[in-house]
C-alpha cells in the first residue's frame, strides 16, 4: 500500500499526460488559443513536483536524488514530444520540450523548496530583516 501512495499520484499524472497527447488534432477551446506553452509548463511542474514528491518518499536523499530527477525529467519530456510525433493531427516542436523541461525542473526546485521549507521553517537566506 506504501509503494500506491508513493508512486500513485505520480504514474497517475503521467497517464493523464499520456493520454491527453494521444487525442488526435488536439486544438485547444477558442479561449485558450496562444497558451500551450502555459499548458506545457504547467503539466511538467505538476508531473517534476510528484517526481520529487516520490523519490523523497521512496527514501532517496534530496542530494542524491537531485540530478538523477533532472535526467528522468530530460527523458519524460523527450518521450512525451516523441509520442506526440506518433499520433496523427499532432505536431511537436523544439520549444514544446524546452518549455516541458523548464517546467518539470521548476516543479521539482518548488518541491524541494517546500520541502526544504517545511524542514526548516524559514526562508533560506532570510537573516530575519528586509
């Protein structure tokens, strides 16, 4: 039950993702045309902040976990732009995955800044004056 609750949240990110990219001829609603780097950004720092989220649950040491976070993050980004190549109406270009690789690394340093935060109860740097 520990290994669902660790993992869980994460695997069930990563499916919603992969499914949303398997839709063919995606366009988003009128409203919304012009923010698919917002939506890029945002689905890779929810999917980086579980990743770390995990990993520290998992028992990996933040240090450690650092780097290895980053190459899963390099290599979930690229599989996500590759599989969007597969499905037909779709389209991936070298931006989608520099903005999906910003955004999966912002989601793991706000995770680990929480984290951090909630450790320490204080902001790092902060000498408690302006």
């Amino acid at each position: 039950m520990r290994t669902v609750r660790t993992w869980g949240p994460l695997l069930l990110w990563a499916a919603v993702m992969a499914v949303v990219s398997s839709i063919p001829r995606l366009r988003p609603p009128a409203l919304l045309e012009g923010w698919d780097p917002v939506s890029h950004l945002f689905q890779f720092a929810v999917f980086g902040a579980l990743l770390f989220r995990a990993a520290v649950r998992a028992g990996m040491g933040q240090a450690r976990a650092r780097w290895l976070l980053a190459a899963v993050s390099v290599l979930a980004a690229v599989a996500y732009e590759g599989h969007k190549l597969l499905v037909p109406g779709r389209h991936t270009y070298p931006h989608d995955f520099v903005t999906d690789l910003f955004g999966a690394l912002a989601g793991l340093g706000l995770a680990q800044y929480t984290r951090w935060r909630s450790d320490h109860g204080e902001v790092p740097g902060d000498q408690g004056h302006l």
